[in-house]
C-alpha cells in the first residue's frame, strides 16, 4: 500500500497525464491542419468507411457504406452505432470521431487512475502508469486517428480488471461483479472482434479457478453481439463475421504440412517481429513469477487479482500474436499494450520497485540507476511509438488529403449516384455519394469470394463490374498485377511524394465502359486546378496509349 496522501499528491498524476495527452493531440491537430491547408482529414481511410456507415444508417436505416443496402465492412459493431447516433441527433460532422476520441481517451485515464487509487499505488506509481499509457499506447495518435480503437482499449482494460477481480473471489459469486463483468465482456466484443480474445482468456483464468457459471456467463455475453450481427449478416446473404475480419486477418493454411507448421510458429514470429509486445510479456511474467515465488513462501497459494490479470494477458497476448496480425499504424495492437501497463500497474511489483528507488533515492547508485532507465526508455520501442505517432500522423493526414479526399471530392462532383469500382472506400463513401463496388471485397460480396479463392482474376474482375454497371474505377495498379481487364481504358493517374499511410504513390483512374473515356478525361481535366499543389496529375486522353509516358496535366 502507498503512503497517504493528500489531494494535490492525488491529483497530479491525473492532471499531467491529461495534459500530456491534450498538449500531444494539440501538436498533431495543428501540424496535420498546417499540412492540409486548415482541412481537418483523418491520417486513414478507414475512419471514413465507419463514418460512411454511420451516416446511412442515420440517415437511410441502412448499415452499409452505400445507401443502397447492407455491407458488412466495418470490424467494429459498436463504433458506427455510435457514430450514427451522434448523426441522427445531430447530423453528419467530420468531427465526431474526433470528439468522441477525445472523451473516451480522457475517460481511460481517469478510469486507471481511480483504479490504480483503490488499491491504494502511490502518485509515483500512478504517475508513471498514466504516461505509459498515454505515449506507449498511443493515446494521442488513437484519437486523431478517430476509430474505435481508444473505446476498445478502455472496454478490454476495464474488462480484464473486473473478470481478474471475479476469478480472484470465493466460489461464492458476487452477482454485480459478475454482471459488470458479462457487459464489459460484450462491450469488448462490440467494440472490435479481437476483444473475443480477451474474453477466452477471460474464461479459461476462471474455468482454472473452477468458477464455471462465470465462465459461462462471461463468455456467453462477449459471444452475443458476434452471433447476434452474424444472424444479420447471415440473413442478409454475407458471411457471419464481417468481411473486413475474414480478409484481413491471420487466416491458417493447413491444407499442407508445411503450411500447417509455417502456421504454427506464426505466433513466435509475431513475438520477435513486435518488441514492444515481447517486452511486457517478459516483464508481466517476471512479475507473476515474483508474486507467485512470494505467495508461496507466505504459504499463501490462492490467485490474487493481479496473478489472475498477468495470466489473463499473457494468454490475450498470445491469441492476439497467433490469430491476428500486427498492423501498421499501432492501432491494431494498441489494446494489448494498454493492457500490459494496466496489467504492470496493477502488479504489487511496482509498489516494490517504486519502494526499492526511493530508499535508494540519497544514494549515486540510484542515480546510476536512473540514467540507465532513461537511457533505455528512449530506445525502446514504447519511445519510437510515442515519437512515431507524433510525427507520422500530420503526414498521414496529408496523403489522405492529397489523395482519397479528393477522390471523395471528384466523385461527389462528377459521379454522384453512379457506380464507382474502388479499393479504398471510405472516403469516397462518405463524401462521395456514389455507389461503391469494392474491389478488395470489403463491401462487396462478389469480390470478397473471389479474394477467398485466391482471386478474382481479369475474367472475373470484368464480369462483376459489367454485371454491377460500374463506369470507372479507381485503383492502385500494383494491388491487381495482371488482373485489371484489358478492356479497361487507363485514363489517368495521381501521383503524390512522401507517401506514410497510404497503399500507393499513384491511384489510376479507368474508363470501364468505353462510353465513359470522353467524360472522364474531362472532368480529371477541370478538377486538376483544385487539387493541392503537391499532386501531380497526368491524362490520357488517346485511348491508344496506356502507359504513364503519356501527356500529362499537372494542377
């Protein structure tokens, strides 16, 4: 237990936290608006697919990213609830993901600080678990990135320090506790998939403890907004899980022995290929080791809550490494390290260790000391996504600006209500108003079949756009090598520099019925004095010429 405090000593682990995570996503609104001539534009896609979602289910009733009907795109259930909310109360805004981040952000660390203050860590401890959580996480590039990603990290956090508390009880439930936990299990759920990780975790810690019915009730409860959506989707003809987890996940090939063994020592390279992710399961199974050693010279062999959280996320560590692939970006496995420094936090290690520090705080050893965890801190990987995140988010922002913005912008003028083909969908979508046929198969049913058999190859690719009477297509060539039909006519191209976030350089434009050659060469020829200074557009107007030696048009 830390000493007693008063409130200023309360206090300031909260306040700088808050103002660590307000003064960074401050710096990186203000570059990113710099960058893109006062726009506000989020640094991916893949915020504007949610958001185009949410904009129709608001205003059509339709979940889907086009008004036309259903589309199962999106990896989280809860995050375009929300955002539609926020719509149908108060309209369409660019800003909501922002503002909602913002609140949600805030709210994780004032949970953790309440949390951490309740089992009584010092304002050291508390303090040091705050910044962690906010530059390691990382916080500030979450909020700006204006997913679900800060609600998810709150949710499976929140989760996981409720379901340790119940596994670490009597057999004799406590009926709130467990309640909270089942909700917090099937927010974790809703709020992206891989919070069914959690919740397995979850139920095998208390299955061990032989705590069945919350076993059962937890992961019942995490299960029911998976199964309930897939019978939506079902009903609707789409896979039960949506199509942007099944494509874009960690699928295993065990159809042969080597893919089977490749797929089995997928999780140990995942380990070595993610530090920051290897070091706190180093450094949270070195602290359960520490506490179980010490358990046991107590003589005191039952689970506490925090043996109960390490095993949880050690195990929820290894799903995630095993079952889902480290994305770029940090988003993806920004709740497993938020996880870990709670988990750390959490651990009566630090109070140890905070103790150890402070006797030694008079001595030169302890200031040997401190030098050398500086001098780690800052090569660590936690420091290169802290100072990452800051500096690649501005960047991003403007390729999103420079390139899909304006997509959605071209598309909104000239092809509102027409059939585009695309591989990048979100915002198009939502500032687009035109309808969308994916080409990655994301929102679309055809060329997600295709993409799970391996394909769709150039038969196949002009036979779903001739059947779904799309006009033009705009696409990264690279992404479809040999495959973009030869009838298609390549009718120009966008090239932008320092590309961060984006999947290409260049994003071609195609004429897919020949009758729309003429129009498109047109419109790319009136919209190239409105596209920002650093982008570089080039036309071909001769249907003859498909290379990108042809003439050009620069804004």
């Amino acid at each position: 237990m830390g000493p007693v405090e008063g409130e200023p000593l309360r206090r300031w682990p909260l306040l700088l936290a808050l103002g660590l995570l307000c003064g960074a996503l401050a710096a990186i609104l203000v570059a990113s608006a710099a960058a893109t001539g006062g726009t506000f534009v989020y640094p991916q896609d893949d915020p504007y697919i949610h958001m185009a979602i949410a904009k129709h289910l608001a205003r059509d009733g339709v979940w889907g990213v086009n008004a036309s009907g259903f589309t199962s795109s999106a990896s989280s259930l809860l995050w375009p609830a929300l955002l539609a909310l926020w719509y149908r109360m108060l309209g369409p805004s660019a800003v909501a993901p922002l503002v909602l981040n913002v609140a949600l952000a805030a709210a994780l660390v004032l949970w953790l600080d309440r949390a951490l203050l309740r089992r009584g860590a010092s304002a050291r401890v508390r303090g040091v678990a705050l910044l962690a959580v906010v530059l390691a996480t990382p916080l500030p590039a979450l909020v700006h990135l204006g997913m679900e990603h800060t609600l998810h990290a709150l949710a499976v956090a929140a989760f996981a320090v409720s379901a340790s508390r119940e596994a670490a009880r009597s057999r004799t439930p406590d009926w709130s506790g467990l309640g909270g936990a089942a909700l917090l299990a099937a927010v974790a759920t809703a709020s992206r998939y891989e919070g069914l990780f959690v919740v397995l975790a979850a139920c095998l810690v208390l299955a061990a403890r032989r705590r069945w019915a919350a076993a059962l009730a937890v992961g019942a409860a995490g299960l029911l907004p998976v199964l309930g959506y897939g019978a939506i989707s079902l009903s609707k003809g789409w896979y039960l899980l949506p199509n942007s987890v099944l494509l874009k996940g960690s699928s295993p090939d065990v159809s042969t022995l080597s893919g089977a063994l490749r797929y089995a020592t997928l999780g140990y390279k995942q380990m070595l290929a993610n530090p920051h992710i290897l070091w706190l399961m180093i450094a949270t199974a070195a602290a359960l080791a520490w506490e179980v050693r010490r358990a046991a010279r107590a003589r005191n062999p039952a689970w506490s809550q925090s043996i109960a959280l390490a095993v949880l996320f050690v195990v929820t560590a290894s799903f995630h490494l095993q079952l889902s692939l480290s994305g770029w970006w940090m988003r993806h496995d920004a709740y497993v390290v938020c996880l870990g420094l709670v988990v750390l936090a959490h651990s009566p290690a630090a109070e140890t260790v905070e103790r150890g520090i402070r006797t030694l705080s008079g001595e030169p050893r302890a200031v040997r000391l401190a030098v050398a965890a500086l001098a780690a801190l800052l090569v660590s990987p936690y420091a290169l996504r802290a100072v990452g995140s800051l500096v690649k988010s501005p960047l991003a922002a403007k390729n999103i600006y420079e390139q899909q913005y304006q997509m959605g912008l071209f598309l909104r003028e000239f092809y509102r209500g027409e059939r585009v083909a695309a591989n990048d969908i979100g915002a198009i979508t939502y500032l687009g108003e035109s309808e969308c046929v994916d080409l990655t198969g994301l929102a679309n049913m055809d060329f997600a079949r295709a993409r799970r058999g391996g394909g769709p190859d150039q038969a196949a690719m002009e036979r779903i756009a001739r059947q779904s009477g799309v006009s033009i297509a705009i696409l990264y060539e690279h992404w479809f090598p040999g495959r973009i039909p030869a009838a298609w006519s390549r009718v120009g191209e966008w090239t932008l520099p320092n590309n961060v976030s984006l999947g290409g350089d260049t994003v071609s434009f195609y004429a897919v019925d020949p009758g729309a050659r003429a129009g498109l060469v047109e419109r790319l020829s009136r919209f190239a004095g409105r596209l920002p200074p650093s982008v570089v557009q080039r036309v071909q107007p001769d249907p003859l010429s498909h290379g990108p030696e042809a003439s050009s048009v620069a804004p």
